[in-house]
C-alpha cells in the first residue's frame, strides 16, 4: 500500500512536468546537420517510415477526428517546378479534375522558401513516390509543402499533409516551423 502511495505522489508531481515536457516545442536538423527548424509544441517527432525521411513529426487530429497531420523532411533533387507538378500529381480535385495550388515565396536566414497549399483527394503511396506500391485515395485532405533553397546545400522539401481540418489547425505551425530556419 506504501509502495502504491509513493507512486501516485510521484505521478501528481511529475505528471505536470511530463506534460509540459511533451507540448514544448522541438528543434530538429535535416541536412546532415546544415539545416535546423523548430517545431511546434504539441507536434509528435516520429521514427521516419522511409529512409528518404530525414524527420518525421504527427500533428494533433482535428477535434472529433482519429488521423493526424504528418509532416516530413527531406532533401531531394530535381527542380523546383518539377517537384511542385509532382506534388499537384498526387492530388485529384472534384470530379478528377485537377488541383489548382496555392503558392507563396519567402525569404527565411537567406534561403529562398516556396511554399505550395493543395487540397482534394490526397493519392497516398505509403511507401513512398518511388516504392511502387497499392495507392490509397484519401479524400478531404490537404498538403502544405515547403521547398527550402540553399545556397550551397542543396534543396530541401518539408511537406505537411492530413486531413484538411487537421491541417487547417496545424498550418500557423507550420509557418512559423519555416520562420525557424536556421543555416549553418
């Protein structure tokens, strides 16, 4: 009963501070290091589900929702506007029409930011663009996706997706995860 007693006194102290711990906000790097971000408290780091992830974070579900906002991080080759048609690809709009995106630049510790907002059916390969596996369509989704210019190491692609309510409540920490960027 002792036993019992000590551990409920430790969990009404320590309960705070573990709470508090897992809603404070998270520092992260991507890029062997050469890029570093700040993401937002209440956001989950993950293990990376691919080996193309260099950082992974789920992002509350909306209110009365079960399914979370992923973002990932990663570096990538090809364009700029070959990476944004790649993206506008995995979506379909009403009626299989295609999506329009919006889009927005920013400039952010010198690194030029492209910023591309789509919404629909979200096409999900969960293995990846490239892994070749069953797509699954995801409707009412929507995608914030980031590509991050640097001048000497490379460019790199942080994309934020779920459903659409989830992502409508994580899209202020997303801008300001992108607002964080530090280049080293």
């Amino acid at each position: 009963m002792r036993m019992l007693s000590l551990l409920a006194a430790t969990l009404l102290v320590a309960g705070p501070a573990l709470a508090q711990e897992a809603a404070a906000p998270t520092n992260f790097s991507i890029g062997e290091g050469k890029l570093s971000f700040t993401a937002p408290a209440g956001w989950t780091k993950k293990q990376p589900a691919t080996r193309i992830v260099e950082a992974e974070f789920a992002t509350p579900a909306a209110k009365g929702e079960e399914t979370p906002g992923r973002l990932t991080a990663m570096g990538a080759g090809g364009t700029i506007e070959s990476n944004i048609d790649r993206w506008i690809g995995q979506f379909v709009g009403e009626g299989g029409a295609a999506v329009k995106p919006k889009q927005d630049k920013l400039t952010v510790s010198g690194c030029e930011i492209h910023v591309v907002d789509l919404a629909g059916t979200y096409k999900d390969t969960p293995g990846g663009p490239f892994a070749g596996g069953k797509t699954t369509l995801r409707e009412n989704y929507r995608m914030l996706g980031a590509i991050v210019v640097t001048k000497d190491a490379g460019n790199y692609f942080l994309k934020l997706y779920g459903p659409k309510a989830a992502i409508g409540e994580a899209e202020k920490g997303f801008q300001e995860m992108l607002k964080s960027l530090k280049v080293k």
